[in-house]
C-alpha cells in the first residue's frame, strides 16, 4: 500500500508541468491553448489511465492526487507571484538608468551645439587672421626667396671679385679654383627656374675663363710656370734652380757657325790679359752683346727667318742669335760675380750694369719672358746675400748723410705752394726715392722669395729710420713749436702716407699674395693666424706694423705740439679768465660791442698759432692740428671761464660776443661752420643769454625732473633732453644746464 501512495506524486509534477507550460504558453499565444483543447483532454484522459488504472480499487488514490496537484500548484502560484512582486523595482531602475542616460546625452547635445557655435564663431572672427597670417607667410616666403636669389647672386659677385684679385696678384691657381667654385654652382641652379640668374653666372663663367685661358697663354704666365720650382725653394737651392733653366736647348748649327766669329771675338777682347777685361767695366762686353743683337736682328729676320721658315723650323732665327750671345755674357757675369763679393763698389756697379742689360734685353730687343736673361745668376745665394747687404750698408750711410745735411728739414718745394701740400723736409724725400729706387732694383727679380727679402730690407730701413727721427724729435721738444720739430712731424707723416699708398700698389700685394702662399717666415714673423689671414684676403698688409708706429709717433708729437700751444694760450688767457662779468654793464646801455680789452692777447694768440702751423705743417696734420686745439680750448673756455664766474645780462652778452664774433672767425678760415666744434661754449652762451621768462621755465621744469624722477616718456611735459634740444642744446647734460643757470645773477627778486 505504501507504493500507490508515493507513486502518484510523480506522476502529479508530469500533470502540473503539463498544466502550468500551457499557462505560461497562453501568455505567449492564447490561441495556440484553444487549439489545443481535444489535445489536453485526450493527455487528462491519459494521466488519470496511468494513475488511477481501470481498476475501481485504485479510485481511493484520486483523493490524495487531487491534494497533491493542489499543493504543487498553490506552491507554483507562489513562486509566480514572488517573481512578478520582484520585476517592478528592476524595471523603474533600469528605467531610470534610462531617463538618466538620455537626460545626460540631451546635454552633451546642448554642450556639443554650443561648442559648435561657438567653433563657428571663432572661426569667423579668426577668419581675417589667418587671411592676414597666410598673406604675411606668402610674403615671407618671397622674401626668403628674394634673399636667397641676392644671396647666390652676392656669392657670384664675391667669386668674381675673388678671380680679379687673384688675377692682379698673378694667383692663378686661386682664380681657377674661384672659377670652379661658379661652376658648382651653375650645375647647382639647373633645377631651381632662375634663367636669368643661371644665364648671368654662365656669362660671367665664359668671362673669366676666357680671360684665364688667354693669361695662361701668355709669355707671362709661361714664365711663371717655368720658374715655380724657384719660387717654391729657398736661398740655397736658388743655384741649382737658375742652372735649370739655363739649361735650353741646344741651337741649331747654322746659328752655332754663325756664332763662331763673335764667341771668337767676345773670348779675344773680355777674357785674358786684354785692357777691355776689365772687372771695373762691366759694361764693355754687355754693350758689345747688344751692338751684336741690335746690328744683326734684321738680317736674322730678312735672310736667315725665311730659310727657318721653308724648312719647317719652329724658332725664330732673331731669337736664337740673341740667345747664342746671351750664354756668352752670363758665362761672363757669372765669373765676374764670384770675383767681386768682396769690392763692394765694383759689386755695385756690375749689379747695376746688369739690371740696365736686362732692361734694354726686354723692351728694345723683345727677348722672350719665358727665356732666362741674366737675372737669374743675381739669385745665387752668396750673390744674393752680396746684394742684400751692400744694399743695406749703402742705405744706413745715405741715410745719416740726409739727417746730417744743411738742408735736410727744410722742403725743396717750400717756394711752390701748389707742390708743397705735404711740405716733406728733403731727408724724409730722399729716403723715400732711396727705397724706391731700391724697389725698382729688385722689381725685375724673376722669383719671389728672393724680392721678399728685400721687401724685408725696406722695412727694416723704414724702422731705422724712424727711430732716427724719433732720436732728432726728442732733442727737439723743449721747443715744439719750432720749424725743425714740425718738419720732424711732417717727415713722419710723408713717409706714412707714401707706405699707405704702396700698401695698394698691385707690386707690393704680389708680395703679400707670394709671402702668404709660401709662408715666408722672415717677412710673417710675430704675425698670428688673424694678421695671416687679413693679408691673404687683402685686408692688411704688409706695412701695417710700421704704419701702425709712425702713426702713434705721429699722434704724440701732434698732442706735444698742441699742449705748448695750450699753454701759451692759457697764459694770455689769465685776464680774460678773471674778468668781472658779474658787473658788467648790460648790452642796452652800450651803444655798440666791442671785444673785451682782457681777450686781446688771447685772440691774438689764438691768430699767430694758427697761421704758424698752417705755414709749418702739411694739409692732412694742419687739419688735425686746428681741429684738436679747437676741442682743447673748447674746454678750456668752458672750465675756466664759464664754470669759474657768475654772469650779469651784460657778462653774458659780452662772452656770446667775444665767441661768437672773434673766436669763432679765427678758426672759420679753415671750415664753414667752426662753432661746431666749440658745442660746450657755444651752448654755454645759449643758456646764459636766455630771457629770463624762458630761464625761469627751463630751470623749473630740470628741478622737477631732478627731484622727482618723473617718467618722463608717459609724462604729458617735455623731457628734458627734448626741451634742450629745443633750444638747440644737444651736448650740454640736464645737471650741467643746471649748473650754467645757477650762474646767471638776474633772476626776479635778486
């Protein structure tokens, strides 16, 4: 019995399930339950089968079937209600997440709208800037454009001018390097669209060359090249060097026969016993050589150039007989000079004799600058070292023969004022045609190195020179204003302006260019890499040091010279100085103005200087002179007198007159406007001759500013510099106004 009982229930969870699926269906789809009504009666009919049975014993179980279906669903109903008494909360918060989602996506839509519009605003006020900016960038990038156009285009102009200062100083392979660097850059503008740029450096590049290729073409140019060994060597190998180049072809046998007869008499007359080999005449056989080229020239050329000409020689018969000639004479010189190192005079006659050779070889006879003359046997060492230092010791004699002659400090030129600007005495005139003659010597010398040495001889007798003069103007400054310190000053100042002119002579910057390229010590010694590197871009040169000395000599015996004069002025100016201006009468009660009796002397001093150094110094110092004592006394005036006195109206008008219409004429000889260099007297006068309402204003308005130190610059008062400079006072300071007006004695109430 226990079996029945407990089957049943789970048979009634098959019923309920059965049962509460279609209640859950029906709310799904109510007309799928209707449909299916048969079906539940056939599935009841079926359960209540297997449950109760057929059997009538089994009708007692439906009871307890029917309690248990009763229970199951009251628990399921409870279930149900549970679950729907649950939702309601979930669904108001999941609502309200909801509503505050679109609460929070309204306002990012307001917050975005307003964004926008104020986006689009800004935009429309930015709008003009950014026209204005973008405008401003365009112009920007023309400018950089433009610039970088005149950039390149100032770089063409710098290699042009590089190539015709390299041209000058015969640098040549500095002007082909220039002239590579324009090539560079041509190939450089092929993509940049600059035609007319590109087409400017092509014209200029066909320039340059062209005039390149024609200068290494020429006979000069082929010179150089055949001696740049020399250039490159120093003293000692200069023997080998010359021989080098002696070493010519040989000549042709026709010229060696025709030869014969003249080596035969050249060896008869200059070698041996004869009376013409004489040491002392050396110009015998140079002459004789000479007679030969100039009397037999035109037969080379009519009768012997034509028969060269059918047999295809590629020489000139003229040129050839001149060199047969010439290898006698340099066998000849080079003997003689060996044998005269030790007679100076004779030394120096053949070295004169054959500079003169060597001269008439070129010009008359048009020997060819590529074959070697005589010149090269000069630049022997021992030769050389001769030369240098017969060259010296004649220089130091004559140089303390000028500075010890009757008339040396005075100027041949003194009686022609057209020719006498610089009134050079005539030893510092003689000096300079010492060393240019000097220069004229060695000019010729086919190597460089060897014209630096004596390019270092010149400044080594420049130097002496001027220590000399500096000896002579020490004995002489007891007296400056004498004649003889002036004509010191004078030959110091020729001498530097002669040095500055040859400081730009194309010879001399040669030199510079040569002792720069071969780092010639003895000439750059004592000079750093800056000095070095002035002088290789022509910025300096080579005398700078010694024009650097004559000028600080220069410039102390020029203030030496003023300060005498100052101080004979200041003397006559002691009664001007301590004159009563307080108690001078004023300008009205006068019937005319006069200049003060105490001033005389000083006028006159002031007069009697200024003509003496007009008559005793050059131009260019007299200029330097007058304007100097015009500061000095500028300042004097001013220390001495004004700041020394009180001034009535009369005092006043009194010193604006004795200024204004004495002093300042004195010195209007010499320039049109002299009061501009008097400003601290000159401004003076302006202050202590204002009226006194203006004085009064002007005084007020410096006090303020120097009490309150106002800002001046945002004040809607005038400062005070733009007040002064009303009034036409632009050197005197505020404080010094002050001052001038605190010496004025007519103020109201005094």
């Amino acid at each position: 019995m226990a079996a029945p009982i407990t089957a049943p229930p789970e048979n009634t969870m098959e019923v309920t399930d059965y049962f509460v699926k279609p209640a859950y269906s029906t709310r799904q789809s109510t007309e799928s339950f209707s449909a299916d009504s048969e079906e539940l009666q056939d599935y009841v009919v079926n359960f209540l089968d297997k449950q109760v049975g057929s059997e009538t014993q089994f009708l007692t179980n439906v009871g307890d079937l029917l309690e248990n279906l009763t229970a199951e669903n009251s628990a399921l109903e409870e279930q149900v209600l549970t679950v729907s008494s649950s939702v309601p909360p979930k669904v108001s918060e999941a609502l309200s997440a909801a509503e505050g989602c679109r609460s929070s996506l309204e306002d990012l839509l307001q917050r975005e709208q307003l964004i926008f519009n104020m986006l689009h605003q800004h935009r429309q006020v930015a709008q003009p800037w950014m026209d204005n900016l973008r405008q401003t960038c365009n112009q920007v990038d023309t400018i950089e454009r433009h610039m970088k156009y005149l950039r390149c285009l100032q770089h063409i102009e710098e290699l042009s001018a590089a190539v015709q200062q390299c041209l000058m100083t015969s640098s040549i392979q500095e002007a082909i390097k220039a002239v590579d660097s324009m090539a560079v850059l041509d190939c450089g503008l092929n993509q940049s669209g600059c035609s007319h740029l590109q087409n400017f450096l092509r014209e200029t590049l066909c320039f340059w060359h062209k005039i390149i290729k024609d200068r290494l073409a020429s006979d000069d140019i082929i010179s150089q090249r055949a001696l740049a060994s020399c250039q490159g060597l120093p003293s000692t190998q200069l023997v080998s060097s010359a021989t080098c180049l002696l070493q010519a072809p040989p000549l042709c046998l026709p010229i060696q026969i025709m030869l014969l007869p003249l080596r035969r008499r050249f060896k008869y007359h200059f070698y041996g016993n004869r009376q013409t080999n004489s040491l002392s005449k050396p110009e015998w056989y140079l002459t004789q050589v000479l007679m030969w080229m100039g009397n037999n020239s035109a037969f080379m050329e009519e009768k012997i150039q034509p028969i060269l000409d059918r047999a295809e020689a590629s020489f000139s018969a003229r040129v050839e007989l001149c060199r047969g000639l010439l290898s006698l004479v340099q066998e000849k010189v080079a003997s003689d000079a060996s044998r005269l190192l030790y007679d100076d005079v004779l030394f120096c006659h053949l070295v004169e004799e054959v500079l003169q050779f060597e001269k008439e070889l070129r010009s008359n006879h048009l020997y060819p600058a590529v074959l070697p003359g005589l010149l090269h046997l000069l630049l022997e060492d021992a030769v050389l070292q001769k030369w240098l230092t017969v060259e010296k010791k004649m220089a130091v004699e004559k140089m303390d023969a000028m500075l010890s002659a009757e008339g040396a400090w005075s100027s041949q030129y003194k009686d022609i004022s057209d020719m006498d600007e610089l009134k050079a005495p005539d030893c510092a005139e003689t000096f300079m045609t010492l060393l240019q003659v000097i220069t004229e010597r060695y000019r010729a010398l086919p190597c460089p190195s060897a014209q630096l040495k004596f390019l270092e001889l010149q400044r080594e007798l420049v130097d002496d020179f001027r220590i000399r003069l500096t000896q002579v103007m020490k004995e002489e400054s007891r007296c400056p204003l004498g004649v003889r310190y002036c004509a010191i000053l004078n030959a110091v100042n020729y001498i530097s302006t002669i040095l500055g002119d040859w400081a730009d002579n194309v010879f001399f910057l040669q030199l510079q260019q040569a002792a720069v390229s071969h780092g010639e010590e003895m000439v750059l010694r004592g000079q750093g890499t800056m000095e070095v590197g002035r002088l290789a871009s022509l910025e300096g040169s080579l005398f700078d040091g010694l024009l650097a000395l004559l000028d600080r000599l220069k410039g102390d015996m020029l203030g030496r010279l003023l300060e005498w004069t100052m101080r004979e002025i200041t003397e006559k100016a002691k009664p001007y100085c301590q004159d009563r201006w307080l108690s001078l009468p004023s300008q009205h009660d006068q019937s005319t103005m006069t200049l003060s009796s105490t001033a005389c002397p000083m006028m006159l001093c002031v007069r009697d200087r200024l003509l003496n150094l007009h008559n005793v110094l050059s131009l260019s110092l007299f200029q330097l002179a007058w304007q100097g004592l015009a500061e000095r006394l500028d300042n004097f005036l001013y220390q001495n007198v004004i700041l020394c006195n009180h001034f009535s109206d009369g005092g006043a008008a009194q010193l604006q007159f004795d200024m204004t219409r004495n002093l300042f004429p004195l010195f209007g000889h010499y320039c049109k406007r002299p009061e501009n260099f008097f400003k601290h007297v000159k401004e003076a006068c302006l202050i202590l001759c204002l009226n006194v309402g203006s004085a009064i204003l002007l005084r007020t308005l410096l006090n303020e500013s120097e009490e309150e130190m106002r800002d001046w610059t945002g004040a809607g008062d005038p400062s005070p510099e733009a007040a002064l400079n009303e009034l036409g006072v632009y050197c005197l300071a505020p404080c010094d106004v002050l001052i001038l007006l605190s010496l004025r004695t007519s103020w109201p109430g005094q």
